[in-house]
C-alpha cells in the first residue's frame, strides 16, 4: 500500500515517491508570452527571448565591473537572476509601462500582483528543492552590497534589453517605438551615471545593435 505524505508518496516499503511537480513546464511556457502588448511591432517579442537578452546582457555587465572596477560579483548567478527575472509574467502576463507606472496605486498593486505570481510558481517545486530557486527569486533580507549591486546590474540589463528592441524596431522603419525609445534610452543613461559598468556597455556595445550580419562580421 501507498501512504500520502507531505512532498511525496511513502510506498509500503518505506521508499519515498516525489510527486510531479509543474515547475520547469510553467517555465516553457515564456515562449507563449508577448511583450509590448500595446505596440504594433515588426517582429514579436516573447518572454523566452528577452530573458535570455537580459541574462547575456548582466552577464556582461559583472564582468565589466569585475574586469575594469575592481568588483568581485558572480556573474554566472546575474545571467541566472535574469533568466527568472520575469518569470512571473507567465501567470500574470506583460503589463505594459504606462499602465504599470500611470501612477502609484497601480504600481504598488501590480507588485503585490507579482509578488502572489513567484509564490504561486515556488509552490510548484519539491520542498526541498524550493530554498535554492527562493535564492534566485527573492534577495534576502541579509543580502551583502554585492548582492544588492548585482541585482542592480540585472535591472539595468532589463533596460537596455528594452532599449534594444525600441532600436530594432526603429531600423525596421516601424515608428510606433519612436516614443517608447526616448523613454527607455533617457532610462538607460540615467542608469550609466550611476552605473560605470552600463556606461562602458553602452559605449561598447550597444551601438551594433540592430545592424546586419553582414555588417557586424
């Protein structure tokens, strides 16, 4: 006989049975996720692609800052903060901007909204796998400066990654970004006064964005 435990199924034998857990398939499904809900694009963008973008891009950013300002941060765990960074969008969608940040009320409500989204796909994991993903998702309250800073560097990705889709579309002849682009790039070099490490990217490589294959080899 079978006895239900909590995070398994005992078997009579004493042997423990996992139960399934959804997790990694709800992830999959990132690829089903349209951003830029509210723009007529050139090309779609999903959820699966600008996750990988931010995640190249933070990866990036870490080893500027360790290579040429003297930081010490992992970038291997920027590339992976940035994989999940949006996770949450899976269950609630991409709220566009200028709904998210129309004022104050919305957005603090919309945080509360993701928040649930993370807590409801952690709950999906095995017990004892779900501290490690905790550790990706959420800092904790103990986070070290180089914590805090790297996540930091992830955020900043997230701009530029938004700034470079604004590019693509512009050199697509696609003008419905021309608005979006100015917003996103006046964010971006707000984020390189702060940040030498953006600074460097955006002077670096930023600017083939968008260019030919031809062009960039």
């Amino acid at each position: 006989m079978a006895e239900e435990l909590s995070g398994g199924i005992r078997e009579s034998d004493g042997s423990s049975q996992p139960r399934e857990s959804h997790f990694l398939a709800i992830l999959s499904r990132m690829k089903y996720i349209e951003r830029w809900a509210l723009m007529r694009s050139s090309r779609p963008e999903n959820l699966s692609e600008h996750s990988l973008e931010v995640a190249l891009i933070a990866h990036m950013l870490c080893v500027i800052a360790n290579v040429r300002h003297g930081c010490a941060l992992d970038s291997e765990r920027a590339a992976l903060v940035a994989l999940y960074h949006d996770a949450s969008e899976i269950i609630t969608g991409d709220l566009p901007t200028p709904v998210k940040y129309h004022d104050g009320q919305i957005h603090d409500a919309y945080k509360a909204v993701e928040a649930s989204a993370e807590e409801r796909l952690l709950e999906t994991l095995p017990a004892d796998l779900r501290p490690a993903f905790e550790d990706v998702f959420w800092p904790t309250a103990d986070a070290d400066a180089d914590e805090l800073y790297l996540r930091r560097l992830v955020k900043a990705a997230d701009k530029i990654s938004a700034l470079i889709k604004c590019v693509d579309e512009a050199r697509s002849g696609n003008a419905e970004f021309a608005s979006a682009e100015k917003t996103c790039r006046a964010s971006v070099e707000e984020a390189s006064y702060e940040l030498p490490e953006v600074a460097d990217f955006v002077r670096e490589f930023l600017p083939s964005y968008g260019a030919t294959l031809d062009e960039l080899l």
